[in-house]
C-alpha cells in the first residue's frame, strides 16, 4: 500500500492545492473542446510541471516530485505492460484466425436484433468468472465490436455493451484486484463487500440491459444487414482456414485465468499460441508472427470493411495509449507526493455533517480522483484510507465506504479516456478520434451500468435505504483506532 503522508511538510492550503488541478483541467478543456483535438498528453504533462512547481513552493525538492511520480508509474506497471501485450495478442490472434473464427461464429449464432444485450451478457459471464475486465474487453469484447459492425451497429453502441458488462464483472468477482482492494483498504470482509454492492449493481444492470434490448442491434433491422453480413463471412472464410485449432488460444487463456495465473502471463502465453496457430494452420512464417505481434495484422482482402476490422494489433497500435497513461499517472503521483489530493479532500470532510454527506462526497471524492489522476488503484486507496475514519466517527458500517469506493473507482475508471481504465479500452477496441469527431467517445454515456450504479448509491445515501451501521465489533474496532490515533 502507498504511504499518502509526507510528515516532513504539512499539507497545503486549499487554494493552492487546487490550482495545479484547475489549471490542468482548464487545458485539457481547450485542447479537447477548443481545438478539437483529442490528444491529452501535453496538457497532462504541464499539469505535472505545475505540480512540481507547487511543490517546490512548499518545500519539496525535484528528487521528492520524481519519487511521486515514479511511485505511481511503478504501482501501475502491470497495467501498463499488459496494455502492451493485449496490442500483440491482438495481433496474433487475428493473424491465427482465433478473432475470425469468434466474429464469424458470432454472425451464426447471435440475432442482430438482440445483439447489444448479448454483447453485455457474454461480457459479464466471462469478467464474472475470470475477474478480469482488461482480458475480458481485449478478447471477447474486440470479437462483439467486430460481430457488431458486420451487423451495422455503431462501434460506440457495442463498446458501451462490452464495457458495462466487463467491468461489471470486475466490480464483483472475488478474483478481481480492484474488488479485493476495496475491503482491504476499508479493512472489511471481501464477501461482505460483494454481497452490499448488489442492491446498486443489479439495478443498474437491468436497467442497462433494458436499454441494450430496446435499441436492439442493427439500424433498419436484420433483413438490412443480410447481405453486409453474408459479405463478411464469405470474406473470412476465403481468408482463413477455421476450425477447432483457432479457439486453442483463447481456452487456454480463460483456462489460465481460472486456475487464477496472473495476467500477463497468461496473456503471453496466449500471445504464443496464436503466434503458433497461425504458423501451423494460416500459412504464417516465424517473421510473419513477429511482425503481426509488434506491427499488427494487415491484409488485402478486397472488401473495405474487412480490411478496417481486420487490420489493427501490434505493440505500435498501443504506442499512443502507454504514453497517455504514462502521463497521466506522472501527473496523479505529483499530486498525491506534494498532498494536494490529501488537502482537497481534507477540507471536504471538515464540511461533511452525517452520513448521506459522508456517502455521496465519498463516492463523488473517487469519481474525482478517477478524472484527476489517472489510476484507478488511487481513486480506490485515497479516498478509502482517509475516509474511514469519519464513517467510525457517526456510527455506520465501512461496507458502505467499501461500495462507494468501488462504484466511483472501478466502474468509472474506463469512462475517463486518460484514465488507466478508459485508455485501454480506446486502445484494446480501436476506437479512433480524429480532429473534431469524437463520436467514438460516446460509448462512456452508453456504458450505462458503469455510470448508473454509483447514481444508486447516490441516491440511497440520501435515503437511507441500504445504508447499514455499525456494529458492535466496527464501533470497538473504531473506538481503539481513535484512541491509537489521540495518543499517537
């Protein structure tokens, strides 16, 4: 766990703690909305020279700023690396026949009318069992987005579908790092802490799917979309040899992630196989798989939308997503080394009276953290270290703190395009944004159990309604924790 104090320096006062936050905000606005230009690197990185510069007005030396940074950048390596190596599974995996083979069973089996449901269902059932939404969305989920434009439906429609049901499984699978984070941080029971997220999470679930089967799937209806989908299978089939070998890659990787092998490695390994399928079944050389793993996978296959869908992977599509995280986390680390995320939410809490204003500011606070840093293991650990004090202090259950970082971390966190959550998802399904069109960014709006289920905690927090006290174990255990603290 990071350590969120610096003792030798006190923390900074409110105005100048939100100047770095502001300033970068405000450039983030006018490179995005001004000049059309969606490419938050540059502004990330001078908020972070801001920062340092608050800093050093407080006291800290470059050496201090650079180890915040660095600390950040360092806790987020796994999330970084397995960026890249979903850039080269994808490759390989398209070049193997694995991701043709999905697409095409998809156009066999899935009806376009009820597509985006099924799309949201699949994802779920298999983020649920792996506790992966990253393996989820850069495996199954490019297959739906592929199945999806074969079907007509627009690639934000599908990515929202993919989205709220991958990182619904997050949210509540026990093999889930974010969810096993929560009620370590908040020092609760895992099973607990899943148990009190569903009276949030399945209504926004139900509501998501109810949308996702009134809108359907293909513009204009089925019957519009035969003969776009009929191309499309026929164009697979020519271009590739299918069969029971190109679904090798993706069984062993949910094998793998059942029998609980860390991430990377079993991504590898996925990467391996499909290098190897495509050498032994499509025809590939040992340089053709190097090459689809670093520069992804190209093809001629006549037909404009093939080529489109096909054509992606490779380390260098990710090129641009690691340096954006890579910004973004230098930025979050420098805020969090110099205190001013810690003094924000300081002065928020000495203005809080009872609980409803506990519970939204907590899951408001993470949203927050979400949007300014750029990590989601940030916006989950901040808020829960320093708020779970005050919920001891009025008498209700850390499981509510629990949830509310949950909801404001996890399933906000692809919802923010800098974000370590939301930059994959750009990069893992290819979503582009070109100067003055960012329509591909509606699929945050169209995630909709990702954004509704922290509304439902929003709004039973001022209800009252699934908002559990204390009991008499938590109140000893915050009796002991203050007087620790009073002597300390």
């Amino acid at each position: 766990m990071q350590d969120y104090s610096t003792p030798d320096i006190p923390m900074p006062r409110l105005p100048l703690a939100l100047i770095p936050i502001v300033l970068t905000i405000g450039l983030l606005g006018v490179q995005i909305f001004y000049y059309d230009d969606f490419t938050p690197h540059i502004p990330l990185a001078i908020g972070f020279g801001i920062t340092a510069l608050v800093g050093w007005l407080q006291g800290y030396r470059w050496k201090d700023i650079e180890a915040g940074a660095f600390q950040v950048l360092h806790v987020a390596m796994p999330s970084i690396a397995t960026l890249i190596i979903v850039g080269m599974l994808v490759g390989t995996w398209i070049a193997s026949g694995t991701v043709p083979m999905l697409i095409y069973l998809g156009l066999e089996l899935i009806d376009p009318s009820w597509f985006l449901a099924a799309a949201m269902l699949m994802c779920s059932m298999v983020s649920l069992s792996i506790g992966s939404s990253w393996t989820t969305v850069g495996t199954v989920g490019l297959a739906l987005i592929g199945i999806g434009d074969a079907f007509g439906v627009p690639i934000y429609w599908t990515a929202g579908a993919v989205v709220s049901g991958a990182f619904f499984g997050d949210k509540i699978s026990p093999l889930s790092d974010t969810t096993n984070l929560s009620p370590a941080v908040t020092e609760t029971n895992i099973f607990d802490h899943i148990r009190y997220m569903l009276p949030t999470t399945i209504p926004a679930m139900l509501i998501a799917l109810a949308v996702y089967l009134v809108v359907g799937g293909a513009e204009g209806g089925a019957g519009d979309s035969l003969a776009r989908i009929d191309t499309i299978k026929q164009g697979l089939a020519d271009s590739f040899t299918m069969g029971a070998w190109q679904l090798l890659p993706l069984a062993v990787v949910i094998g793998l992630a059942f029998l609980k092998v860390a991430p990377i490695p079993a991504l590898f390994i996925g990467v391996m196989l499909g290098g190897g399928v495509a050498i032994l079944t499509q025809g590939a050389s040992i340089h053709d798989a190097l090459t689809f793993a670093h520069s992804g996978f190209a093809i001629e296959t006549g037909s404009a939308t093939l080529d489109s869908l096909l054509n992606r992977g490779g380390v260098t599509s990710m090129t641009w997503v690691v340096t954006l995280m890579m910004f973004a986390l230098a930025y979050g680390g420098a805020l969090e080394r110099t205190r001013c995320l810690e003094a924000i939410v300081s002065a928020i809490m000495k203005r809080l009276k009872g609980f409803r204003g506990l519970q939204t500011s907590a899951i408001l606070t993470s949203i927050a953290t979400n949007v300014v840093s750029g990590d989601v293991y940030l916006s989950i650990a901040l808020p829960g270290r320093m708020y779970k004090p005050a919920y001891d202090q009025v008498g209700y259950s850390r499981l509510n703190l629990s949830r509310a970082i949950e909801e404001g971390g996890t399933l906000v966190s692809p919802l923010v395009p800098w974000n370590a959550g939301g930059a994959f998802v750009i990069g893992a399904l290819g979503l582009t944004v070109t100067a003055g069109d960012f329509s591909q960014l509606l699929y945050i709006p169209l995630a909709f159990a990702c954004w509704l289920s922290p509304l439902f905690g929003i709004l039973y927090a001022q209800l009252g309604w699934f908002s559990k006290r204390a009991d008499g174990v938590e109140v000893a255990e915050g009796e002991a924790a203050a007087l620790a603290e009073k002597r300390g």
